[in-house]
C-alpha cells in the first residue's frame, strides 16, 4: 500500500493511497479511512467516521468487483473540507467501461447484494463518476461533517456516537428501502 499525506489549498488535509483490487485491498482501505479520520479529530466511534467507513467500503469493494484489472491497484483519496463541512472520497480503478449508475439501482427485495449505491446516496450529499485519464474512472462521494473532537480555536467540538443497530434493525431498515 502506499500512502501520501498532503495539505491542500486553504488548509484542506488530504491522504492518498493505492490498495490491491482484492477484497483484502478494500478492507485496508476502510481500515486506513477510519485511521485518517481520527487523525482529523473523528473517533471511531463518531457519525462522521462511521459514515466515512462504510462509504469507502461500498465504493472499494464496488471497485474490487466490478472495476478489477489484472494486476492493477485501485486508488483512495480522502480530503477534508472543513469550511464547508466536506469530506470527499474518491476511489479510482481502470475500469474504464464499467461505470456506477447515475442512481442507485431498486435490486429484488430478497437479492443478496445491489444495496451498496443505495446506502452512498443515502450518506452522501452527492455522488458521481468520472472519467480518468490516462484509462479507468473515479467514482466519488461528498459526505457532510460534523465538527471535530480536536479543540478548534473558535470554540469547542460538538460530538455524536455512531447509532448501533441489531442484525434484525439492519434487515428492516434494508427493507423499507425495497418497497
């Protein structure tokens, strides 16, 4: 994996990172999402984090299946927009032909899978695609967030946990999705 760390214009902290497309590429890139995150002042435990997380593991594990090329990585970037409440996440592979749906699909109520786009589109202020030169994609979401733990020189962080659900809440919330 490699990783950068950089600090854009305006003070926009931004980390970047190359993952193999293999579903263990996809869990060490949620994983490093959750890690940035909290170097940013958003615990684990957070709504912001908990959002980011499974944000970046719908689009890389969407990247993994659907994006894979033999022997090529897909990418993570995050940025941070803190005057805007922003955080932009972008995973990019080199499936140039194979791109998301400009809206999350209706999959059958009893599928297995197809939910993943539904759940970005229902975190994400907006999501998209585009092309990537020189060959694949970027597919990326805009996720609100809250203010962070870290003491801010205008004033101190307001803080939310991440809502905990049981297997059976989970299933009903999915449901009332297929009707």
């Amino acid at each position: 994996m490699l990783t950068r760390t950089t600090t854009a214009p305006a003070e926009h902290p931004s980390r970047t990172a190359q993952f193999a497309s293999t579903p263990r590429g996809a869990h060490l890139a949620r994983r490093l999402a959750v890690q940035c995150m909290e170097e940013w002042g958003y615990p684990p435990v957070s709504d912001t984090s908990c959002s980011v997380a499974l944000v970046v593991a719908e689009l890389a594990a969407n990247a993994v299946q659907h994006g894979r090329t033999p022997g090529r990585d897909f990418a993570l970037r995050l940025t941070l927009d803190p005057a805007a409440s922003l955080l932009r996440i972008e995973v990019a592979d080199t499936a140039s032909a194979k791109r998301p749906p400009a809206t999350p699909p209706s999959p059958h109520p009893e599928s297995e899978s197809g939910r993943g786009l539904l759940l970005v589109d229902a975190l994400a202020v907006r999501w998209g695609s585009e092309p990537r030169r020189p060959v694949g994609k970027t597919v990326w979401a805009e996720l609100p967030v809250e203010a962070s733990t870290r003491p801010h020189p205008n004033g101190g962080p307001v803080r939310s946990e991440c809502h905990t659900h049981t297997l059976g809440e989970v299933r009903d919330i999915a449901g009332e999705w297929d009707t």
